[in-house]
C-alpha cells in the first residue's frame, strides 16, 4: 500500500496539506484513555512525528490500545508498537520517563506542540510551564467517566484540572475529547483557510443537558449492560467508533452489519482494520472488537440492510445505531425502526462536523420528521443510478460522532444515566462554540405500514410531486 492512498481521501479536502502534517513533531504525556484516543486520531491523520511520554506500566484493566499488551510492560512501549501498526507511515516514539525527571526538558527539547492528557495537575504544571517559557504550544485535557475538559495555549489556574487529579479516565468523553483535541491540532498545524483558528476550551459532559458544556448536572447510578443488545449497521469509520466505544462500556450483545470490503483508503480513519485490507468488513471489526472486549458477544453479520432484510424478523435489539453514509439507506433503517418500535441513534459526519439524531419511540421524532430521509430514497428509486465519487474524510468527526452516539446509546439503554438529546446534537469544527443542540425537541407519532406499501406511498408520494427533490438532505 502506498502512502497516497492512505491519505487519499482526507486529501480531497480543499486547503489540505498532509506534508504540513507529515513534518510536525507533537509530545503527548500520558498512556490513559485520554493518551489512548488522542494518540489514535493523531497517528491516523499522519502526524509524522509522535512522541509519548510516561512511566505508567501494563495492569488489569487495559486500555484499549493496549489489549495484546503483556501486564508490566512500559505502557509507552506498548503504545509505540500498535500505533505504528495503525499508521507505519508516522514515526511513534514511546520515551519511559515521567514529568519529574529533570531530564525530561532536554527529551522533549522544542516539539511544535506539547499536550498533557494525564489526571495530573502537577504534570500539567510542569509541562505548561515548560512550554510556556520555550514559546510551545500546549494543550491540557483531563477525563472522568461523565466528562472532559480541554484549554488551548491557556495558562491559567484551572488548565491545570485539579479535579481530576487521580480520577479514573472516562472511555466515551476521551473518545470525544481525543477527537476534538486532534481537530485543534490540525488547525495549528494546517489551517483550511485564515478562519480555521484553534479554540481556548472546549468540554463535553454527558450529565449536562447541553453535552458540550462544563457543567455537571447530577451524578449517575449505572446499571449493568451485559445483557442488553444494539445493531450496528455500517462498519465504516463511525461503525469502527460506534462498535468500540459500545464494546468499552460494557454493551454485551452487539451484532454489526457491512457488506463492505476493507480498503486502503479507509485507513487514514477506520482505526480497527490496519491488519484487514480486502476483508469484510463486519467481520473484520468483529474479531478486533472481540481481541480488545473479550468479553463482548460480538457478531459481523456481512450484508444489506435492504428492503427485503429478514434481520427483524429474527432479531429485536434494544437499539440501532445507524452508521451509513447513505441518506436513501438512512430512510431503511428509520422504516425498520419505527415500524418495530426500537429506538435510533443515527449519525452522520462530514470533514469538519458530525450529528447525532436520537429517535425513541414516542418521545422524539423520527429521522424522516427531522431530516427528510424519505425524499433520498425517493429519489434513489427513481434514478436507480450508482453514482461513485468517493467522498473526502477525516478521522476526527468520526470519532467525536461516533462516541457522542455511544453516550446517547447508554441513556436508551439506561434510564438510570438521564435523557438522551431530543433535539439535533451537533460538533462543529468551524462554530466558535464547538458544539450543542440544533433545531427543534418535539416527538412525533410516525408508524408504518408492511414494507411494500410503505415504499409504494413513498414512490406514489413522488408521482404525486409531494415530495420535492430539490431540497434533498
Ligand atoms: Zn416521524
């Protein structure tokens, strides 16, 4: 595989520059799972030159980059050979020394960027200082379970995060913030154009009513999701995040249904298939989920889900989560949702922001009545055409969006966790304010009739000109 292709597709972007990115040295302290997501999206995106530094070793509870980790091992180590299986085009450097080693000023010498993913504020103030008195960029970030925060070259008491020092790392929130964090540091290095200008702070909190936001609005009593059951349709790059972050959280039943094959440009985001190019897919993401959540019910089931799918007929999961890239096939998966009464995470991205719909049942409207998708099917039966032009993509919204649809996935699964969003959730990587809610909250109280039909009233719908093809999603 050449390194063209790798970088094809995030190459289609207008102002991109990947030598920028493929020349830039960035220091990452920390192995957490803060470390873990935040050194993915990098290494994925084909940041040249990464270095990770601390002294932690391998324990019981592994953090995903480090499932064939053996237990004692420098976690930095163990980061630097599956990161360079991810992307063997960057160079990964992992360095076993620690913030209080005064050698550490002369390892880190002059990158261009500094970031501090640890639970530590006296790293933080180490590095910040460090940083600050050598003119680096620097980035601190911290997790919990329910939330992350992150400031950009901001120096102030609170960048050093002090509530979380010690704190467990958060899977769900450092996906997101991982991501976001990627996302700022592409904008220092190669910015699209002269408003692509890197934030302050950002946070994301899955108890607060806004989601990006640093409030924390109540304390959660989990329950148990070993039983419970989701399909994920599309194991592509959101299917990749969606699948892994489920698998992390402890979701035990998960089936993921792909027809696709794996390609080598797909690996410049679908993190889980760097030993998988010309295979399926949903099996491919299966056994890598299985290797890294052992304890996971994993199934790739390869196919379609298309009109005359029998999966429902079979199967009643406790939730979809809708990972296409197709508004047409978008408009199947709302039909088979609302006809079998299963509530719809569905997401959707594009380079520079991503979606998170939630339809429950009763209590939120369905896709059709928030997004229109009926008017793409509509269409794609009437042209029956296959158009292909593939479609520029980035690492970075896919794994914001495809976690943010695993944490509203936890509140359908668990009423215990707070309500899952009504309205539109949506990361923007172009609003000052990176995030929040879009559009109206009201449910609906669409049904639907036998399959047949339904796509009759849709193509009679067409005839009639009730549907106007000119505003398509
Ligand atoms: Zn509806």
């Amino acid at each position: 595989m050449t390194v063209i292709d790798r970088y094809n597709r995030q190459e289609l972007i207008k102002g991109w520059n990947q030598e920028l990115l493929s020349n830039a040295r960035i220091a990452v302290i920390g192995s957490g799972y803060l470390a873990n997501y935040t050194l993915t999206a990098l290494a994925a995106l084909g940041i040249g030159n990464l270095e990770i530094y601390d002294t932690a070793k391998v324990g019981e509870d592994k953090e995903f980059l480090l499932f064939s980790a053996e237990l004692g091992e420098s976690k930095v180590k163990s980061l630097e050979k599956i990161l360079s299986k991810i992307n063997p085009v960057s160079k990964i450097k992992g360095v076993g020394i620690s913030f209080e080693t005064p050698s550490l000023a002369l390892m880190l010498g002059k990158p261009e960027i500094v970031i501090d993913v640890t639970n530590s504020s006296k790293s933080k103030s180490t590095i910040l200082n460090y940083a600050s008195s050598k003119g680096i960029n620097v980035i601190s970030a911290s997790s919990d379970d329910d939330m992350a925060e992150v400031f950009i070259n901001n120096l102030k008491e609170n960048a050093f995060l002090k509530e979380y020092n010690g704190v467990k790392q958060g899977r769900v929130v450092s996906g997101i913030i991982g991501g976001m964090i990627a996302e700022e540091v592409r904008k220092m290095i190669m910015p699209l154009d002269k408003n692509d200008i890197p934030a302050k702070t950002a946070a994301y909190s899955l108890s607060a009513q806004r989601r990006f936001s640093k409030e924390k609005e109540g304390k959660f009593q989990k329950s148990d999701l070993k039983d419970k059951k989701i399909l994920i349709v599309g194991a592509g790059a959101l299917g990749n995040f969606a699948a892994l972050g489920a698998a992390l959280e402890g979701i035990g039943n998960i089936d993921i249904l792909d027809f696709d094959e794996v390609d080598s440009t797909n690996l410049n985001r679908q993190i889980l298939f760097y030993e998988s190019v010309g295979k399926k897919k949903a099996r491919a993401l299966a056994e890598k989920i299985l290797e890294i959540v052992p304890s996971a019910n994993v199934k790739g089931i390869v196919g379609k889900l298309s009109e005359d799918s029998n999966y429902f007929k079979k199967n009643k999961p406790d939730a979809i989560l809708d990972c296409v890239d197709s508004f047409a096939v978008r408009a199947i998966i709302n039909y088979f949702a609302v006809r079998n009464n299963i509530p719809l995470i569905s997401g959707g991205t594009n380079p520079r922001s991503g979606q998170v719909i939630v339809y429950e049942p009763g209590l939120s409207a369905c896709l059709d009545c928030k997004i229109e998708v009926e008017k793409a099917l509509a269409e794609q039966r009437k042209a029956a055409s296959c158009r292909f032009a593939p479609d520029p993509s980035v690492i970075m919204t896919n794994q914001i969006t495809g976690n943010m649809m695993v944490g509203e996935a936890l509140k359908i699964l668990d009423k215990n966790r707070g309500e899952p969003v009504r309205r539109i959730l949506k990361y923007d990587s172009v609003a000052p304010v990176r995030g929040g809610l879009v559009g109206p909250g009201e449910s609906c109280s669409c049904t639907k009739p036998e399959i047949k039909e339904w796509l009759g009233q849709i193509d009679q719908k067409l005839e009639n000109k009730q549907i106007d093809l000119k505003t398509q999603p």
